[in-house]
C-alpha cells in the first residue's frame, strides 16, 4: 500500500493557536495559514506521491481536483466548507507549493542547514555534546520567532526578484511591474488563472514567496481587493526605493573609501626653490 493514504490535519491546537471554530470566521488566522503552508511543504518535500497528488491541481478548479481532497480536506473547518473563495485558495496553494522543485522547499532547506551545523562545529573544535544543548534550545524557539516573522506579500516577492536581477540572475523591473499589475486587475477567477505563471516566474529566480500570507490573500480577494492590491503594489515600489537608497549609499561610500586611498596614497612634496 502507497504511503500516501493520510496526512494529518490540524489536530494540535499548537497549529492552530488555539480551538479553529472559535476563529475569527472563514478567514484563516496567520498562525493556521503557516501551519497549513508548512505542513504541505514538509509533505510535499518527503513523499513523492503526495507532492504528485497535489502538484497536479495546479490551474484547476475545485471541481477536477478530487486527488487532493485527502490532503486539504482535513484542514478545512465546517464554516471554510460553506466558502468556496477559502476552499479554492487552500487548494491552489497548497498545489503552487507542491509544483516547486524539490531543493526549493523549506524543508529541504531546514535539513541542509541542519546538517552543515555539525561540520561548522567540528571545525570549531566543539563536540556534539557541547552543541547538543544550543541545537535543542534554537528548535524550541524557532516557533515562536516564526510567529513574529512579518508577513510579506506577494509585492516584497516581486520586488526581491528585480534586486536579484541586478546581480543578473532576477526579473527585469518591466517586467515584474507588468505582472504585479495584471495580477491587482483581475477578479477571483482570473487571479487564480493568472497566479502559477507569476508564482513559477519568482520561483524560477529562487525568491522566496510568503505562502501563509498569499493564503489569506486569496481567502479575502473578493472582499478585500481593493486593500489587498494597494499593500501589494506599496509594497514593490517601497521595497525598490529602499533598495535604490541602499546601493546609492554604498556607491557613496566607495567614492569617499577610494578619495581617502588616493589622499594617503599621494606623496608630500616640497616646493622646490
């Protein structure tokens, strides 16, 4: 037998921070939407059979998903069953967290931290004894600093992938502002249409996407898009001015760094009589 058959729910209160039908109605809380997201991505990234369950919803509609019932279901409170806006949005994330390559998900990316933390220690001349304890005390405090983690929106994703196309390996800025435009004019259906191109052409570039707060996002689209496309267009044009402000300051500093070299390099001369 596949070992695919389950996957388990919320059924800790820890993921959900709390009872889920006392929430705040249909619309996930962060602390549910990240426990969503990151248990999809760590079943995505360690069974095979689920990551392919769910990578083939990608694009389609509630109605010819029935794969990736066994997987979402769960997660859904009997108010979410009765919204098909919050349904929709469960199942196309967790299918755009799936359809990643296998290096890309956060699990992926947990491990291979985990496993250069040993050699880093080794070399410091530390035992795995000495390390034992910090290891223990960081994993008791990583939920909790990922609570405070601020949530990014899908204009911060947009706008990383045009300062990582400075260093030639991005999007270009017509681009990204093109795409980020079609995607705050489009009604529910056409987002959801639209999204995997946008989300495969950010994770193409490796730029991390906040897939708790894209959750809530398209939860509220039909409600809140008006706030919703203001935060996400603020939200790119802030981040490259920051940007722009940061490399303006470090030409600056280079200017000044290589005056002072050209100022001590210069021999004193005497004038000659």
């Amino acid at each position: 037998m596949s070992n695919t058959a389950t996957i388990p729910g919320p059924a800790k209160p820890t993921d959900d921070e709390g009872n889920p039908s006392k929430g705040t109605g249909p619309i996930p809380t962060p602390g549910r939407a990240r426990a969503f997201t990151t248990r999809i991505d760590q079943r995505s990234h360690d069974d095979p059979g689920v990551r392919a369950a769910l990578r083939r919803g990608v694009g389609k509609d509630l109605d010819a998903v029935p794969f990736m019932h066994r997987f979402v279901a769960s997660w859904l409170t009997d108010e979410q069953t009765h919204n098909r806006d919050v349904q929709r949005a469960y199942y196309t994330v967790a299918a755009l967290i799936a359809a990643q390559r296998r290096d890309q998900y956060a699990a992926a990316k947990s491990k291979a931290s985990k496993k250069d933390e040993p050699a880093a220690d080794e070399a410091n001349g530390e035992t795995a004894q000495d390390t034992s304890g910090a290891l223990a005390e960081k994993t008791d405090a990583e939920p909790t600093a990922a609570k405070r983690t601020p949530s990014r929106s899908l204009g911060h994703a947009f706008a990383e992938g045009v300062i990582k196309g400075g260093q030639g390996v991005g999007l270009r800025e017509t681009s990204a502002e093109t795409r980020l435009n079609l995607l705050t004019r489009q009604s529910v259906d056409g987002l959801h249409r639209h999204l995997p191109g946008a989300v495969r052409q950010l994770r193409d570039r490796d730029v991390e996407i906040d897939w708790a707060q894209l959750l809530i996002d398209l939860c509220q689209w039909r409600r809140r898009s008006g706030a919703i496309k203001r935060t996400w267009l603020q939200d790119y044009h802030r981040a490259l001015q920051k940007d722009g402000e940061r490399r303006a300051r470090e030409h600056d500093d280079d200017r000044t760094s290589a005056t002072d070299t050209d100022a001590e390099s210069t021999p004193d001369t005497e004038p000659q009589a």
